[in-house]
C-alpha cells in the first residue's frame, strides 16, 4: 500500500471508514466486522476512522476488540461533539469534549489517539476557541493531532492560525463535489491532509447498486425513487468505462479521487470483507489525464440528481457557497 502524510507521519493511502460497523447501512455483527478489519490490516490498510456516534460506541468497541485481540497498532481518528440533542446539536466546549474523548479512549482501550476530529463546528465558539480546546488535549499526550470535519475555508484558516490543524474531513466523491469551491485548495495551501468520506458515495460507486432499505441512506434526496433510478442512469457508463478498463466500479472511482491531489487520504467504508477487495488496491491504479478526461465527461461535475442530505441531516454543515 502506498503511503500519504498525516500530520507528521505517513498513513496507507487509503483509510477504513468504520461508521458502517455500527449498523448505519444493513445488519453486521463484530465478527463479520473484525473479518473486516483484518482484511483491511493484511491490505496495508493502517489508518482507521471512527466516531463516538457511530452506533453510538458500537464502532469504537469494535475497533477497539479488534486492537485488543490482534495486538496490531494502527493510527486511529476519531471525533467528537454531536450530541443528538435538538436544542444544542454540537457541542465542542472542553468540558463535553474531555468526557466524550475519555470514553472514546476507554472504547478504543488506547491511551491516546493520533487525530481528533471536531465532528462538526459549533457555532457557539469561534475556530479559535474551538483549535484552543484541542491544542491542550495535545499538549496532554491525549491526541496527537486535531481535525475539523464539513467546515468552510474560512473556519479552517481561523483554527489553523491558532493551532495547526492535522485534517480535514468532507464528503467528497464523483457525486458530491462542493469540497472543490475551496476547501480542498484551502488544505493544499497550508499543507493538510484532506480526508474525503463516503468517497464511494454511500456504495453507489460499487459493483451492484444498494439496496435502500435503512434509514440513514433513505432520508438522502439522492436515494428518493426517482432520483436514484435517474442517477443510476447517469453512473452506468461509468461502470462500463471501469470495466473496459479491467477496473472494479469501486476502485476507478476511488482512483479518481486520489489523483484529485497528493494530500487526499479517502476513507471508504465497509462492513465486509469482500467489499473492501473491490477497492483495496486503488491506491496503484494509475488514471493518466486522458481517464480523468474521459470521466468528467461521463460523470461532470454537478451530475447527481438531489442533495446529499436532507434538511435535517444538513444542519449542522458549515455552508460557504
């Protein structure tokens, strides 16, 4: 597996976004879950992603059984702040963050964490304030790093001037391309990695298309009947393309967005293992300017048809354009 930098450090070019352990998208349980994490370990997958409310916990007490019985060491984000609570939904005051870090480390059963993401901005503190409150978790040993996840470049370069900032982490992939209005330039000016989640676009960009049938996809304007048989539409000759090409789906798109610049680490997500194969080699798939050509103009830019997120789920994204 080829490398990229973090912070400091070199991870695998790839990450494992783990949200999908916790059930977000179909029935697992922690053996499907930890063959998962195997496969992904043997892959020279080292850098995992997860959050305190994923499940809520569940992800973290998987990757956490999985560290505990393998005895592996991989760098692990994960984040805090959303609290599911309607009067206050994010909350990165340091006394919340401190409980909610302690017990993503009791979870994790790590004494610290290499990054830690504001999982999203709270409006009630300024970047500075907010870069504050992770500067002192990393002048205590408990993180090696801080994040911010779907904010605007403004927030990011407040933060940054305060206190170095690690990563950032946005949806970005074929079909969701907003990070391209200026955060993605934002972090490759001040030199942090930009970490893309749901880079497959919730399993769209696989060899079969998902089944929609849990909650979280379901609210998704994309994932409306009529959208999603319109955006299936427009994403079959792209499959096509991969194919000819001798390429999974799954990999030609994750190959997409690694070439979109040297600082992108994208964490795909899975729950199994025979998912992640379909992707897992990404990282040497080389496309040459003509493929990136080619693919934009199969998928151009703005091609989906509906948002991302609902309303609802849209409302703690920073918006800047």
């Amino acid at each position: 597996m080829k490398t990229r930098k973090l912070g400091d450090r070199d991870v695998s070019a790839i990450g494992l976004g783990c949200m999908s352990f916790a059930g977000m998208f179909g029935e697992t349980d922690e053996a499907t879950s930890l063959r998962c994490l195997d496969a992904a370990w043997d892959a020279g997958i080292d850098f995992l992603d997860t959050a305190n409310v994923y499940g809520p916990h569940v992800s973290e007490q998987v990757v956490g059984a999985w560290i505990a019985s393998r005895g592996h060491r991989p760098v692990i984000a994960t984040k805090g702040g959303i609290t599911r609570q309607e009067e206050k939904p994010v909350d990165t005051s340091e006394a919340y963050l401190r409980r909610e870090l302690e017990g993503s480390l009791r979870r994790l059963g790590v004494d610290h964490v290499a990054l830690y993401y504001a999982h999203r901005r709270d409006p009630d503190m300024s970047p500075e304030e907010i870069a504050g409150v992770y500067g002192r978790f990393i002048d205590e040993g408990l993180i090696g790093g801080y994040g911010l996840s779907e904010v605007a470049p403004a927030t990011l370069r407040r933060a940054h001037a305060e206190r170095p900032c690690m990563a950032v982490q946005s949806e970005y992939s074929l079909w969701t391309r907003e990070p391209e209005l200026g955060i993605v330039q934002a972090c490759a000016e001040l030199g942090i990695a930009f970490v893309p989640f749901s880079p497959l676009a919730r399993g769209v960009f696989s060899e079969r298309y998902p089944a929609i049938r849990d909650a979280f996809r379901g609210a998704m304007p994309r994932f409306s009947d009529e959208n999603y048989r319109l955006n299936r539409a427009a994403i079959d000759p792209f499959k096509d393309w991969a194919h000819g090409r001798g390429l999974t789906v799954a990999a030609a798109a994750l190959a997409w967005v690694l070439h979109k610049g040297d600082h992108m680490i994208p964490i795909p997500g899975t729950r199994t293992a025979g998912h992640l194969a379909e992707w897992a080699g990404a990282a040497e798939v080389a496309l040459s300017d003509a493929d990136m050509a080619e693919i934009e103009t199969i998928l151009p830019i703005g091609f989906a048809h509906g948002y991302r997120y609902s309303y609802a789920q849209m409302r703690s994204v920073e918006r800047y354009a």
